[in-house]
C-alpha cells in the first residue's frame, strides 16, 4: 500500500480504536440514542460550516435516497450498535465484534457481485465464523439478557455498517467524501432524534457531556469518515473497510488498560480467528484496480 494510504490507516485506527472509550462517557451523559442522533447532526452540521468556510463546492443532485440508505445503515444501525452494546458487553468485546465487519462486508460484497470468492475464501469465511462462536459463546462472566442483547444489537449493527460500505463503492462511487458523510450523518441524525422520546437522556448533560460530544462527532465522524470514505473510492469496500483489525488491537489494549476490562483466553482465540479468516477472504495484497 502507498504511504499515504498508511496513513490514514493510521489516523483511523487511533481515533476509532479511540472512539469506543469516548463514546461509554457519551452514552453516560446522553443516553445510547442522544448519543447517535444528536452526534450525527452535529458531525453533519460541523463538516458543511467547514465546506462553506473552505467554499468547497458540494454536490448533493443525485437527489437523497442513496444519502438516506446511508443514514440508515452506516450511521443510525451502525452507531446505535456500537452504543447500545459498549455500556453492556464493554469497551474490548465490543472492537472483537466489530473486528469481524471486514468478514461481513466481504460476504454482503460477493452477495451484491462485487466480488468473488474462491475457494481460500470459503476456509476464510468458516474459520472467521467459528471465531464469532467463540467470541459470543464463551464470555468472562455468566450470560446475561443485558449481554446476549447487547451482542445481538451489535452484531446487527457490524453487518448494516459492511453493507454500507459495499452500497457506497456500488451507488455513490460518483459522489464526493465530503457530500458522503454530510448527507449519511444528517439523515442518520434526523431519523434516530425521534427516538429520544423512547429512549430520553438519563441526566441533565454536563458542560463536559457536551465537549465530549463534540469532539466525538469532529473527529471521529466527520473527519475520520471523509478518510474512510476516500480509502472506499481508492481501494474498494473490503479492502478499506480492514482498517477495523488495527481499530480492535488499539480498543482492545484501551479496554484492557484503562478500564480494567476482562476477556477470555477463549475469546482471544475467537478474535485471533475472526482476523485469521478475513485475510484470508480479503484482498489485502492484490493491487487496487
């Protein structure tokens, strides 16, 4: 891979690896669905002030359902996932599971004829769900509601944000980075808001709710998906998308570290094969076409 394409592997890596822990203090403060629809939107509102400032032309003429399906998958299922699953299954759990996205988006990508598989693929592809077994089924603590739900919504939401990543390369190919994410984070801001009445904020948010918010949506939704989605244009769904592995190992060694969490040596074992059978799948060492 290119230099620069290493790069910002990087940046992605350190800030999603990064995400997890800013979004439990998020989700402490607003609530796992304040936490998606009022991130979404500003993310959405802070990257077109940018572009206006920048005077970056922006081009929204293909009209709005391809930015609503989008809004749908990548942002609302995708996030709500993300923050309905870390309170409840931690911050490590959370990176395996979403670790397995690159094995998801390879298959929803064959689905869809984007890609083919052989047959080093289809090893790849058991060997990587024997690992989603593993990770699920053998857990450092007795099964709970809370857990399996919390690994349920998850799981949904990892395979909505692969099927994203596909429909982006296959529909939106034409569409500029910038557009992608404004559009994606402004519809997944305004269909998850209504659900705040469902799911209300647990507290008054503090000052520092709010900058943890923030930040969050800057960095790692407007800027951190302006990259991802340039990575998708360059390099194709699957191959972009692999990112995920470095965003588990930071997120993991986060969980591990800084909040003390706990994982089995079987659950290890299940994260070690979930990354064993995506590169075997992946494309990961073929030139970009």
């Amino acid at each position: 891979m290119a230099l620069d394409v290493l790069g910002r592997f990087a940046i992605l890596a350190t800030l999603w690896g990064a995400s997890f822990l800013m979004v439990l203090r998020v989700v402490d403060g607003f609530g796992w669905i304040g936490a998606v629809s009022i991130r979404s939107l500003v993310a959405s509102a802070l990257l077109y002030v940018i572009a206006r400032l920048k005077r970056k032309k922006l081009d929204f003429s293909m009209g709005y359902f391809p930015f609503a399906v989008l809004g749908v998958t990548m942002v609302a299922m995708q996030l709500i996932g993300l923050s309905f699953a870390v309170p409840r299954i931690g911050t490590a759990m959370t990176a395996i599971l979403v670790g397995a996205i690159p094995l998801f988006s390879s298959v929803i990508g064959r689905i869809m004829g984007i890609e083919q598989m052989g047959s080093r693929g289809v090893v790849g592809l058991i060997i990587g769900f024997i690992g989603i077994v593993l990770l699920v089924g053998f857990p450092q603590t007795e099964v709970s509601k809370s857990f399996a739900l919390g690994i349920l919504v998850c799981t949904v939401g990892c395979i909505a944000a692969a099927f994203a990543s596909n429909y982006s390369k296959m529909r939106m190919s034409v569409v500029g980075p910038w557009e992608q994410v404004i559009g994606a984070f402004f519809f997944g801001g305004v269909f998850t808001l209504p659900l705040l009445f469902f799911v209300p904020f647990h507290r008054v948010p503090k000052p520092t709710d709010w900058l943890n918010l923030v930040v969050l949506a800057a960095l790692c939704s407007s800027l951190c998906y302006v990259i991802y989605f340039k990575l998708v244009a360059r390099l194709g769904a699957t191959r972009a998308i692999s990112v995920e592995f470095l965003v588990t190992v930071i997120a993991v060694l986060i969980g591990a570290l800084y909040l003390h969490e706990a994982i089995t040596l079987i659950q290890l074992a299940g994260g070690a094969f979930v990354i064993f059978g995506c590169t075997l799948i992946l494309p990961l060492f073929r030139r970009a076409s």
